[in-house]
C-alpha cells in the first residue's frame, strides 16, 4: 500500500510512501519512502500498484511541481516505476 507522504502537512515536499502487510491486513510495516523525487525539485504522490503477466509490480507516480500548492498543481509527468522483488525496491 502506498499514500502520499510529506514532511509538512499540505504538501510542497511530497513523496510515496510505502507500507507492507504479510497478515492480511492485520499488521503493517512501514517502509518508507518508495519514490522521493524531492532532491530533484518535483513531488512524488499518488502512486498507484499493478502486476504484469509475468509477476513484476509496477506503479506510476504523478510527477508535481511543488511550487503548484496552495493554487493549481501543476503535474509535470507521469513516472514508470518496475519491481521484480514484490516491491522492495523499484527501477
């Protein structure tokens, strides 16, 4: 699972952050962040799960100009991210 996290509430320093449960729901551990592309001057968020044929993950993440926030949000781009490890890291 992943939600939008942020250092500050109400963004401008966004990324995604990611969470595992291996209980069903039960319990979950916190991973942290999953893309953080805050050293590159974007925000990271919305980061949405999928699986291929063949068992990769993958997600796409909404690239955003942190400069949008308390106005319109201006999204720069849509990113790709792959995992071949259930998530645990992502290229």
């Amino acid at each position: 699972m992943s939600h939008q996290g942020s250092l500050r509430h109400g963004g401008g320093d966004c990324f995604v952050h990611q969470w595992r449960s291996k209980d069903e729901g039960l319990t979950w551990q916190d991973e942290g962040a999953a893309v953080d592309l805050r050293q590159d001057g974007s925000d990271a968020r919305a980061g949405e799960y999928g699986i291929t044929p063949d068992g990769r993950l993958v997600m796409i993440v909404q690239m955003v100009d942190p400069k949008g926030y308390g106005g319109s949000t201006d999204i720069l781009n849509n990113a790709w991210y792959v995992s071949s490890n259930s998530g645990k890291s992502w290229e």
